[in-house]
C-alpha cells in the first residue's frame, strides 16, 4: 500500500489561471486533494481540488498568505513545486 504524503507551495506572485489548470489536468494519478489560496491576476480564489473537479471561488476578503496544499500518494515534491512555480506571472518592472 503506498503513503500518503502532502505537499505546500507559498506563492510569490501572481498565478496564470489557463496554465495553473492545465498543470492540474497533469495531477489526476497522485493528488487525491488539494486546497488553498490562489493569486489570480483578478484577485484572490478559494481553491479547491478533487481527482475529478476542482473549483475556484473569488473571495470578497483578503488573505495574509497564497498558499496551497497538495495531499496524494507518489508526490514528486520537486517536480510539483516546479510545474506550480512555472504558473506563476514574472512582473518586469520598467
């Protein structure tokens, strides 16, 4: 039987939706749950995932941190913390 492990990632900028969802097509094997904050680019969602949906809902209120925790089995932790760091928008100050 295999261990079940989790993992958190503390966002440092914002969040590309269109790639955060393709990086969760990429999860349905080992990640049984995940939940937390994520920074869009129109402000902070409630997230929530399961192998088979996952939902993200605008909050009316701010939160001290954007962070996410990931519960599965199998978990590469680098190659998550990777895949979720790619997701993140650079800002290039001018």
């Amino acid at each position: 039987m295999e261990s079940v492990h989790s993992y958190s990632y503390q966002f440092e900028g914002l969040v590309n939706r269109e790639r955060f969802e393709e990086f969760l097509a990429t999860l349905k094997s080992t990640v049984l749950r995940a939940k937390g904050f994520i920074p869009f680019e129109d402000g902070t969602h409630l997230f929530q995932y399961t192998p088979t949906n996952f939902t993200f809902n605008k909050l009316d209120w701010s939160v001290s941190s954007s962070k996410i925790v990931l519960i599965g089995t199998s978990i590469d932790k680098e190659k998550i913390g990777q895949s979720i760091k790619e997701c993140e928008v650079i800002k290039v100050n001018n």
